[in-house]
C-alpha cells in the first residue's frame, strides 16, 4: 500500500469513527475498530481530540490494548495510561514481547511496573534489563532478547520437534541462528532450507554463514542500513565476542525508517514527532517560542544590516524592490545542498573521504546557477527599469549568493554535527541568516558602491 493510500483509509477510518462517536452509537464504534489492527487505532487515537480519544481507548479491545500503547506517540500514550486503571494497564501489557515493553516501561506508572516485573521469570526481568540498558537507537535497543537458537551437530528432525514443542512461534520468522555451546553465534538455518530437507540432514552442513551479525552497539540507522543492502527480513545481534543476543525483525527497521522520516519532517519546523497534535493551546504555543524565537533573532539581524543601508533604499527604490529577489535565490540554492548534506549524513553516505570533494562539487554547481541566473535576472531588471547598471549590480549579487548558499548549505550540516546539534533541527535557521545577510550586503553594498558611488 502506497503513502497516499494509507493516508486516504486513514483519512476514511476517522471520518467513519467520528461520525458515529457524534451519532452516540457505541455499538458501530465498536464495529469499526474490530476491523482495525493495534496501529491503525493507534493513529485515529492520535487524531482525535483527548476527549473522543479517551471514549474510543475505552471501547478498544483489551488484547489490542498492549499493542496500541506501543504504536501511539509519547504523549498520547501518557492520555491513555491516565486514563486507565492500573489492573487494565498490567493486563494490556502483561503478553507484550519485552522489546515493545522496554520501550514503554518507564511510561508506566510505579505500581503498573513492580506488578508487571513481579509477573515476569526471572529469565524474562535479566532480558529486559538487558534490553533497557542500552540506546534506543541502537541494535540493541531495537532487538527481542527472546531468540530460537539451534545446535550445528542436530538433525533437521530434532529441530522440527523442537520447533512443534513451543507451539507459538514469532510472527516475523525466517531464520534459525545457529550457536556453540558458550552462546556464540556460527551462522543460520533458513526456514526453506528446513522444510526442504531431508530430516536426517545436519544443521552443520546446511547452515548459511553469509548472514553476518550486527554489532550489539550498531547505530539503528546503520542497521536499516544493513536490511536495506542485504535484503534481511531478521538478523542476529551479538556483542563483542559473538555471543548471540538477540534478533531484529524488518518490522522493527520500518518503524526506524517511519520514525526517521517524521523526524526529518517535523524537526525542520522545530516540532517533535512526540508531541500531541490536540495538547492544550498553551501548551502548544509555548513549545514554539525557543523557534519563533531563533528565527526572529535571526531576522533582526538581517533587518540590522538592511537598516545599514538605508539611505541606498531611500534614493534607489528599485533596489527594495529587487534585493528579496536576491535573497530568495540564494535561500533555495542553498536548501538544496543543504538537504542533500543531511540526507548523505543520515545514510553514511557523506563523510571526511568524500566531503572536500563534495564541497568542490557544489560549489561548481552553484558557480554554473549563479552565471546563467544572474544572466536571466540582470536581463529581466536591464528591461525593468531600463538600466544597465542596475542590472549587472543584480548579476553580481545572485552568482555571490548562489556561490554563498552552496558553501553554507555545504558546510553547515557538518560544523552543527561537530557542535552536536542536529543539522536538521538548526541547519535551515542557520542558512537562511547566512543567504540573507550575504544577499544583503553584495546587492545593497554594490548598489551603494556602483549606483551610488559611495
């Protein structure tokens, strides 16, 4: 299914729903959402406002309960755990796989906690401890301690009734990782090597040693990375001596690459992908100050330098007319490398080998943009104002501008990487001071210069 399909059921599903929490109607509700998976109701709940979303949590079924809280954002989910008692909220989480629940147990109130932990083996509490202790964004982070792992020396035989012997297997299943008897992890079994075999076959001589383990530290971009280039639907996760750890399911990496790319698009606008959409106005609004306020402090300094200026704007009028031409210019050259920075950052794909060469390149792209735009623009302000002077002011200040934005775009992502700041959190702010203060001062200083002769 498509992006804008997803987003059209979606769109129909709160529709339907909202029409019949509006009609008073309990029993369509209820319809409507035992039609929907665990995520699907976890995005309706993210779309409606607390007060249907608190009456829609109520109806959902209890086994979906789990799974809902997993799916919906930080904040919605802090609603939902408000709104349920601590009974429903140790069933709902109770048969949650531990790499779901590492990642909401500490959203838990206390007592929830003690009394899920107190239910668990012992066996369970050392996994999810061991879950816990390391980064969200990591391999780590992302695996399910709870593994199948297999002997080299055992028939295809012993396997299948060790397989019949559990009864319930993983949703996402295609890989048996092969282990010594100290835990290190030699290769794998495919589930269609098994199932083709003879039974007297060894795992030993069928196992598949091309899967490679992922470092237990491995960034989770890395590991996105890692199912993208070999086409993996699990993987094994090891630490330092190959002891095997854990698995990884694609299912995990697509909600890495979802999170990643709501990230991307909301933290550009000083948002946070965990923010509720129907928090409380003033609650809302105050999260935007720190931005709107960076963004006017950087706007007061582009106002400064123009103020600078001001008697150029006083006797040339064309030049307030034209100047947002310039900085406009400048500003999307310069998003266009910049956005391509960033994205060869997150993929691994820009780093110390490649970045002066890269460097070099745009800027020879925004040389070329600059002389045929400076050549379009200096032509349509020639004919404008019938000066040719004005126009060639106009020439000089787009190719400065252009070549500016490329060198910022260029440079900045990687000096705010330095400074641990998220290039794109900071790095269009940063950008649009720097194209404006430049396209500032090359078009109204050279208009002051050669116009004017001051």
């Amino acid at each position: 299914m498509s992006e804008q399909q997803h987003e059209e059921k979606t769109a129909r599903h709160l529709e339907r729903l909202s029409e019949a929490l509006d009609s008073g109607t309990q029993f369509q509700v209820r319809k409507l959402l035992g039609n929907l998976s665990a995520a699907e109701i976890g995005d309706l709940l993210e779309s409606l406002p607390v007060a249907k979303r608190l009456a829609v949590w109520e109806m959902t079924d209890p086994e979906l309960d789990g799974d809902v809280l997993v799916d919906v954002n930080d904040e919605v989910r802090a609603t939902l755990i408000r709104g349920s008692t601590p009974e429903e909220l140790v069933a709902a989480v109770g048969d949650l796989d531990l790499d779901d629940l590492a990642d909401i147990l500490d959203d838990l109130p206390n007592a929830v906690t003690t009394k899920v932990l107190n239910a668990m083996t012992q066996q369970d509490r050392v996994r999810l401890a061991q879950v816990m202790s390391y980064p969200e964004d990591s391999a780590g982070g992302l695996m399910d301690p709870d593994f199948l792992s297999i002997r080299p020396d055992v028939s295809l035989d012993v396997v299948l009734r060790y397989l019949r012997m559990r009864e319930e297997l993983p949703e996402v299943f295609d890989l048996l990782f092969v282990t010594d008897r100290n835990g290190r992890y030699l290769g794998s079994l495919r589930m269609s090597v098994l199932l083709t075999h003879s039974p007297e076959a060894i795992v030993g001589q069928l196992m598949d040693t091309s899967v490679k383990p992922l470092p237990v530290n491995m960034h989770a971009n890395e590991v996105v990375t890692e199912f993208e280039h070999h086409d993996l639907v699990t993987a094994p996760v090891v630490d330092h001596d190959d002891r095997l750890l854990g698995w990884i399911s694609v299912d995990d990496v697509v909600d890495v690459i979802r999170e990643a790319a709501e990230h991307t698009l909301l933290v550009g606008a000083g948002l946070d992908e965990e923010d509720d959409m129907f928090a409380p106005i003033v609650q809302s609004a105050s999260r935007r100050w720190i931005w709107l306020g960076v963004n006017l402090v950087t706007a007061i300094m582009a106002a400064l330098v123009l103020y600078a200026f001001e008697p150029t704007l006083d006797q040339i009028v064309a030049t307030a007319v034209l100047f947002p031409i310039v900085m406009s210019m400048g500003g999307i050259a310069g998003t266009q490398t910049l956005t391509l920075m960033i994205r060869g950052m997150a993929t691994g794909q820009v780093s110390n080998s490649n970045s002066s060469e890269l460097l070099r390149r745009e800027l020879a792209v925004g040389l070329l943009n600059g002389i045929v735009f400076s050549i379009v623009v200096a032509v349509i302000a020639m004919i404008w104002y019938d000066d040719v002077s004005l126009g060639m002011v106009m020439a000089a200040a787009i190719l400065l501008n252009l070549l500016a934005g490329a060198l910022a775009g260029a440079l900045i992502p990687g000096i705010l990487k330095k400074l641990s700041i998220d290039p794109a959190l900071a790095g269009g702010v940063v950008l649009t001071t720097v194209t404006d203060v430049v396209g500032i001062f090359a078009f109204v200083g050279l208009a002051t210069y050669i116009l004017l002769g001051t």
